[in-house]
C-alpha cells in the first residue's frame, strides 16, 4: 500500500451530527455498567471516551478503572447497535461530507482514515449509518482506547500509517480534518497541518486562536477542501 498523503478525519460534528442520541446512548452504556443513572456528563467536544467516562464517573462519586472503561467501551457499541434505527433517525450526515470523502478518494495515493475520541466500534457504526465508511482505512486510525490524549492519538496515526505503507510518514504529508480546538491543538503539537471547519459548537475564532491558519465554515465546498489538501493545508 502506497500514499503520498493521509487525511486524518475528526468524526462528531465534523462528519456526522448525532443530535443528542450520543448522550442517550452514553448514559444507557454509563448505567448498565456503574449501576448509576448518569445525571450528568463531563465535557465531550474534543475528549477521547477512556477521559469522558473517567470524568463523568467522578462526578458520580464514582472511582473507575481500565476494566470499567472497557466494559463501557463494549457497553456502548451494544447500544449504538441495539438502537440503530434511533441514530440513523436522529442523527445525520454532515452537508458535504459524503461528496469531501468521495472527492478526496479520487486523488492518486491518498488514504483516508480517522482520529476520534470515539472507540473504534462506536466509529465504525456511526460512520457505516450514514454511508460515509467506504473511503476509510479504519486499520491506520486512532481512537478513544488507544490513548488519554488527542495529541496522542495524532501520533498513534502516522506510526500505524508508516506501517501499513512501508515507510515513514511525515508531519507534511498528512492533513488533520476537525471542528474543535482540541483537533487543532492536536495537529498543531505534531507539526501536522491542519483545516478547521466550524459546524461544531466551536466558532471560527475559537479554532483560530487554538492555531488554524486555516478555517471553513463547513465541508459544502468540495473543490475548495481538495485545493486545500493539496496544498498541504493551506489556502490555495
């Protein structure tokens, strides 16, 4: 497998908007496992799963582990998969995300794949309901198991991807696609560029003062985001 760039796709209100049935699904997963009905929820934009449960436990009162986080992890892909009508009913497709996908496949020796806070099977089904999968090399990601840390994972990423591709993989060859400042931050500590899209609860401002040189109001305009790509994330 060879690749001259890879496209590293944040998922939650850059890809897909899940419209409040993530948090229903989380607190489904949340009691099945603490027993506890979740009455509130730590901070979820640009947080990887492992730290949102960590979190939202505690603010329970709850002391959790490895083991807790994993059987949550598997807890919640149940759910999402057992209520799948409900997040295909609720959530939905970003405009322009399916054509960005579609048209960034198109280019020779680009592989696609995703870094999300979301564990990896969370991700596969949200991305598989809304048709937005068939462009994803699922086996280069990163996701909230793998580590604490978004920056992390950014890491994780290009060390998977310089695998799979027989070689190194450098900062300059990869773009981040994201909407929060935790997406920029983490491209930003990796010296990986990155194109900020604000369709999440992040304004432009916000992703610029995180370090995007580079911000979209959203992915409608396709030919834009490929020039952009190609120009290793900068405005052409």
């Amino acid at each position: 497998m060879t690749a001259f760039r890879v496209i590293l796709w944040d998922i939650d209100h850059t890809l897909v908007d899940m419209r409040g049935i993530g948090r229903d699904l989380s607190a489904q997963a949340f009691e099945r496992v603490t027993g506890v009905p979740m009455r509130q929820q730590a901070k979820i934009d640009g947080i990887t799963e492992s730290v949102i449960f960590r979190e939202t436990a505690k603010l329970h009162g709850l002391a959790t582990d490895r083991g807790d986080f994993e059987r949550f992890a598997d807890a919640l892909a149940e759910a999402h998969i057992l209520r799948h009508a409900d997040v295909r009913e609720q959530g939905h497709a970003l405009p322009g995300a399916s054509a960005a996908l579609d048209a960034l496949a198109e280019l020779p020796g680009v592989a696609q794949t995703v870094v999300t806070g979301n564990v990896r099977a969370v991700a596969e089904i949200k991305l598989q309901t809304f048709g937005l999968d068939r462009n994803i090399t699922w086996g280069i990601g990163a996701f909230g198991e793998d580590d604490d840390i978004r920056a992390e994972l950014v890491r994780i990423a290009l060390k998977r991807a310089a695998t799979a591709f027989g070689g190194a993989v450098e900062p300059a060859d990869v773009v981040l696609i994201g909407d929060t400042p935790a997406d920029v931050e983490a491209a930003v500590q990796n010296e990986v560029p990155v194109v900020a899209v604000a369709t999440g609860r992040s304004t432009a401002d916000d992703l610029r003062e995180a370090g995007a040189i580079c911000v979209l109001p959203d992915l409608r305009d396709t030919a834009l985001l490929v020039s952009i790509v190609n120009n290793q994330g900068r405005l052409p």
